[in-house]
C-alpha cells in the first residue's frame, strides 16, 4: 500500500536535491509524477524546485485553497501518476495533508512531503504539525551546524547576523535570513 512520508530538515539540508533525485528515479524508469511547492505571495507565476547543487524544473504551486484531490481526480492516481513530490511541505494546510493522507491510503497513490518541521522561533509549521501526526514514515535529513553538531533548527538573522526573536512565522516578500543551526547555538543566539 502507499504511504504519507515526511523527510524533515533544517533549512539548506539538501531537501530540494532529494526531491529532484527521487522525481528522476521515477522518471527513469518510465513513471510520472507530479511536482509541488508553495505559492508564497500573491503572484501567479511559475513555480520552482531549485536544489542548490544546480540544477531546477518547474512545479505546479500550491497555496491554502489548493485542492489536491480535486487536482489529482478521482479514482486512481492518473494516468501514470506514480507519486505527488512536496516541497516546502510545511507550508501545506492541516487539510491539506488530510487528503494527501487519504490519497496514500484510498487511492494507493504516495506522497513525499519534503519540508521543516519548526519555524524561526522552534514553532512546528500547521503542515509540518500534521505531517508528523499522519506520516507513515518519518525521516530527519541531516544537515551541520557551523559548530559541527547537528543542525536541527532555523534561527531568522538580522543584517548584522544576530538572532530575531519576534516577528510573523513567514516574512512576504521581505528579505529575512536564516541559519542552520544546533540546540545549543540556538538557544545561545
Ligand atoms: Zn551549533
């Protein structure tokens, strides 16, 4: 049977990478699958999956009103849809992942969910809360601190590079930074 599978990370793991390679693992031997990641603004343009290592294709966007069963059809998964691939799947609605669940299991069609599991402040994300409520299977890609410990979570920076503390869960449109970081670091700022 198909599964919901969750492959969490702090910022700049290589989650992009890991999707583009699964998405060409399938394509290689001859299946389709279907690309997403979110629509931040308001903008309709088009979407991308860009691994830092290079290379980058086009995605389908999602946002709040996004349906994915309505988008998949019904029955079956499509014509040769083998899987539906999710970036920056802390972004999708709790409902959302309902249904990506539900497709996994009454539909025998997989979803690989790629996304953070806490925010700038250690806050779990509505998509990543869910995630982990409902994955089947859960995997932590690990990325390093610059101290060498394991990096685990996302501290938001100024321009001097010092710690934010306040501010909105996503900032539109606005220039935030962020580090990879450990516990300690982060708690040390
Ligand atoms: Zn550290």
């Amino acid at each position: 049977m198909a599964k919901l599978f969750f492959r969490y990370a702090a910022m700049n793991a290589g989650k992009s990478t890991a999707l583009l390679q699964v998405a060409h693992n399938y394509e290689e031997r001859g299946h389709r699958v279907r690309i997403f990641t979110a629509r931040l603004d308001d903008r309709y343009g088009r979407g991308f999956v860009t691994s830092r290592l290079g290379p980058q294709r086009e995605a389908e966007q999602f946002d709040a009103s996004t349906d994915f069963l309505a988008l998949i059809g019904q029955g079956e998964a499509g014509p040769g849809i083998a899987c539906i691939l999710i970036d920056e799947a802390q972004f999708l609605t709790k409902h959302q992942v309902q249904q990506l669940h539900e497709m996994a299991h009454l539909r025998n069609l997989p979803a690989i969910c790629y996304g953070l599991r806490t925010d700038f402040q250690g806050e779990l994300f509505p998509g990543s809360a869910t995630l982990l409520a409902l994955a089947d299977e859960m995997d932590e890609m690990k990325t390093i601190c610059d101290c060498g410990r394991k990096a685990t979570m996302n501290m938001r920076v100024d321009a001097a590079n010092r710690k934010v503390t306040e501010g909105a869960q996503v900032e539109i449109g606005g220039n935030a930074r962020y580090r990879s970081v450990c516990g300690r670091c982060f708690r040390q700022g």
